[in-house]
C-alpha cells in the first residue's frame, strides 16, 4: 500500500519547539535535554503522518516522545500535527534514526523503542536497508533502561519472522511478548495511520514485544 499525498501545513503553524534535525540534537540526548525534565522516555522510529506520536503524547502527559522520521515532508507534517495540538512532551527529527540511536542517546535513557510498520525494502538486494537491523537492535538494548521495551509491528509476515530471528540472535532482549489486537473505538483509534488503513483492509497485523532484564529488587534487611 502506497503513502496518500500529505495535506498541506498551515504556513502561520510554528514548528520551532516540536521540529529538529539531527544536528541540531543536543549529545547526549536525553529527556533531560530535550525536555528539560525528567520523565520517562520514548523513541519512534519511522513517525509516518504522526498518529502514534499525537495520540501518545495526549494520552500520557507523563511521559516524552521523540519521534524520527528520515523523509523531511513527513517529518514536517508530523511536527505540525504536534505544534496543532500544543503538545510540549513530544518533538520530531529529521534524519536518519539509525545515527541517532547509534551517536546521540546513551545507555539505559529510554524507556520504550518503538517501530511501527517500516518500510520492507521488498527486494533482496535492498534489505540491507530495512531498518531492523542487527546495528539499530544492538543500540535498542543499550539504551534501554531496566524493563525497558521494543514494540515491533508490521504487516509483511516475512519481516516479522527474519526480525524476530534476528532479535533472538543479536540481543538478550525478553520475548517476542504477544500483543493483542484490541478494538478500535474511534475513526482515529489505531496505533498508526498504517495499522488503520491495513486493518480496514481485513489485512493482518503482526505484532510483538520485547523487553529488557527488569531491575533488580533490592535486598530485604538482614536478620
């Protein structure tokens, strides 16, 4: 299924709070410096038009979001939609989410990883370029905190059993943890305009979760 044609940004929208580039991304990167607090936070990689960023960020205002999205248009586009609904706990990059992940966020920082419905790459010759990688997988379980999580979904079943694959082999990472498809509630509800639009065409979705060691519990007082 191809992307349908973006609408146009309000020209009078100010994108400056909720719009970066890599290089204008503070090191190390980190709720504390993009934020200023210090909440939990989360990465998407790959935003699309921006509805699991919008819908979290609203839904959980004790929580950060960073989304990355390497097409400038939708980066954009996604900035826009938070810069509309005035949400200070989210902000976009434009740029690769592959560097990011590798140069800019450092060991145990976020709290949930997040990579919706990425793009195939259907050719072999191509799939070098599929963004689940052993690289990007090696990054996700180092930055991740303590019981911390992967949220892994797409719509192409060979995808998911090569990546499922590769997680089992490049990481120590918990899982796959099933997730079950819950019923949308509203015309909105879906986690990505993707997972909307492939469940309306009664197409399937295949979803999994990974999580790292929870921390340790700590020690009761000795006798």
């Amino acid at each position: 299924m191809g992307r349908r044609a973006l609408r146009k940004i309000e020209p009078t929208l100010d994108l400056k709070n909720h719009l970066r580039t890599v290089e204008e991304l503070p090191l190390p990167c980190s709720a504390a410096t993009l934020f200023n607090c210090d909440l939990p936070l989360e990465v998407e990689v790959g935003s699309g038009k921006g509805l699991f960023m919008q819908n979290a960020a609203q839904s959980h205002p004790d929580r950060c979001y960073l989304g990355i999205e390497v097409m400038r248009k939708y980066a954009h586009y996604c900035a826009a939609r938070l810069a509309r609904h005035e949400l200070p706990n989210a902000l976009m990059v434009h740029g690769d989410g592959l560097r990011v992940f590798h140069e800019y966020l450092r060991d145990q920082t976020v709290a949930a990883v997040h990579v919706y419905f990425p793009d195939p790459w259907w050719k072999a010759r191509h799939r070098k370029r599929r963004v689940m990688n052993e690289q990007l997988l090696k990054d996700v379980q180092r930055v991740l905190v303590p019981g911390g999580q992967l949220h892994f979904w797409t719509d192409v079943a060979e995808y998911y059993e090569t990546s499922l694959e590769l997680i089992a082999a490049k990481t120590s990472l918990i899982g796959p943890l099933p997730v079950p498809e819950r019923p949308a509630t509203g015309d909105l509800d879906y986690q990505t305009h993707f997972e909307r639009r492939t469940r309306l065409h009664a197409e399937a979705v295949y979803r999994a979760e990974f999580r790292t060691a929870a921390p340790l519990a700590p020690e009761g007082p000795k006798k």
